[in-house]
C-alpha cells in the first residue's frame, strides 16, 4: 500500500476522507474502503454473500 500527501478530499459518495484512511480508486471514482461494499455492488454488479 502506497502512503500519499495529496489526497482527495472526498469520495463519490460524498464521504470526506481523512489522514489514515484507506481509499481506491478505479478509473475516475475514488471510493473510501467503508463504501467499498456499496461501490462493488452497485457499479461492479458484484454480488456480496455470507459464508454459514
């Protein structure tokens, strides 16, 4: 993982992202590690399920 100074200041879900946090980017979006979840599903069509 990669440690940057110029960051922005907020991810496609409007959330503001803070020194330490963890963020991707795919193409144009930039998507805070806690929306990851909802970016997967609702753009990359992945489909999230739960191991019994």
């Amino acid at each position: 993982m990669k440690t940057v100074e110029d960051y922005p200041s907020e991810d496609m879900y409007g959330t503001e992202i803070q020194k330490g946090d963890i963020y991707y980017i795919f193409g144009e979006s930039v998507v805070l590690e806690s929306n990851l979840d909802d970016y997967l599903t609702e753009h990359l069509k992945g489909e999230m399920l739960l191991a019994k």
